[in-house]
C-alpha cells in the first residue's frame, strides 16, 4: 500500500472519530450536513408559535389521549390518570392524601372514592359508608360537578394546560417516549415548556406548566378506549347536596 493510501484511510478515519465525539458530545445530527428534519413532519422548521399553534390544533382535534401527570391548582396538587375524548373522560384522581375515579359519560359525572373521601372535614359518617366505593351521580348543581368535572373535559382541560405564558421560542429537538421533539417555551421556561412530537401527527408529548406548576405526559392519541356508564348495581344517586360539597 502507498504511503498515499495510507494517509488517506487515517484522515478518513480521523474525520470519523472527530464526528462520533460532535454526535455524543453536542447532540448534532452528523459531520456531513443531514437536515435534521429528514423523515420528520417537519414543524420542526416552523417559528416557535406556528409550532404551538399546530400541536394545539392536533390536540382539539384527536379523538382521544390519555394524560398522566401533576398539575397545581387552587392550592392543591392534583396528580391525574385520565382518558379523555370529547363526550367524556375517565380515571384516577390524587389530591390530599386520597385517591378517587372520575367517570364523565356525556352530561352525567359519577365519582367513587371510599369512605374516607367522603367523611372529610367533618362529613356524615354514615352517609360515607353507603357511598363509599360505589360510584356515585353527581348532580350538576353540586359544588363537587364544579370543581372535578373540568378533570373529565377533553377540551377544556387541554385548552387551559397547553396554554405557553410569554415569548414562544424553540428550545431544541429532544426525545419522549422514544420519539423525536421540538421544545418550545414560554419565556425562556419560566412560562412554561411543551415537547412537541417530530414524527407524524405534531401531537404534544411533554408539558411543563408555567411556575413549575405540574408537569403532564401524554400518550395514545386517537387511541380510543370505552366509555360507558357504570351498571344499577355499581352506582348510587345521592340526590341534593353531596357530604362532600
């Protein structure tokens, strides 16, 4: 071999070894200008708030997802397990060292918790125990409907959680559940981040709430899940006020 030759097979060598250590140690694509946006749906190459209006489009519009997480509100930190589409939603609920479901079919919340959730601050102890693990008709007029219903609201629950406070401005590409993002920001992060997804629909992916207010996955979109109401035998009408109320 010719000392031409060899020089070549270790420069090309040192190009590879210089391009491994740019990869791991700066997170770029390559050395050889591959648009980091192949393969990708390409909102990638967006201005931050087209970005943020397109995953907020994609969101209204999904048959369904589920979301996981902890979100901080009135005081309280609530931690969420739901499956949400337009006519309803289900799952668990945490808040103050108790843990209730949530079923919302249409017009109709029921709510099952035991009886510890409903003998708090006070509540009818008797009245707990009949409520306790069934799930129980919320009546619309009932403070309860006010205050948990909007857990159960597709709409009403994204539209307010992937609201961005602030300057939108991209914060990068990075990775959720194995898929590639876009992170955008509000203000720099103080108002708040959301992970948008680079591969197909630019579903939203990862939300950080504004003054760390709770942080939110999500998953499944348009994957749908069942939604009926509970049988005669697993629920109860209150009636009037809740114990809880």
């Amino acid at each position: 071999m010719s000392v031409t030759s060899r020089r070549r097979i270790r420069r090309a060598a040192l190009t590879g070894a210089v391009c491994v250590l740019v990869v791991t140690g700066a997170g770029l694509t390559g050395c050889s200008g591959e648009d980091p946006d192949a393969g990708t749906n390409g909102v990638g190459k967006l201005p931050a708030d087209k970005i943020h209006t397109r995953t907020r489009t994609a969101a209204e519009s999904a048959r369904a997802v589920h979301l996981h997480g902890t979100v901080d509100a009135g005081g309280n930190t609530y931690r969420l397990d739901m499956r949400l589409k337009p006519d309803g939603g289900t799952g668990s609920v945490a808040a103050e060292g108790t843990t209730f479901d949530l079923l919302r079919v249409g017009d109709q919340l029921f709510l099952k918790a035991d009886a510890g959730f409903w003998s708090h601050d006070g509540g009818d102890a008797k009245a707990a125990e009949k409520l306790a693990d069934k799930y129980v008709k919320v009546p619309q007029s009932d403070p309860v409907f006010q205050k948990f219903s909007g857990f159960t609201d597709k709409d009403v629950l994204l539209g307010d959680l992937l609201t961005l406070h602030g300057t939108v401005e991209t914060d990068g590409r990075h990775e959720q559940a194995g898929l590639r993002t876009i992170r955008i920001t509000g203000d720099q992060g103080s108002g708040g981040s959301l992970d948008v997804s680079l591969e197909g629909t630019p579903y939203p992916l990862r939300l950080v709430r504004a003054g760390s207010a709770g942080t939110l996955s999500f998953s499944d979109w348009n994957k749908d899940f069942a939604l009926e109401e509970p049988t005669k035998d697993e629920t109860l009408d209150y009636g009037g006020q809740l114990p809880a109320s």
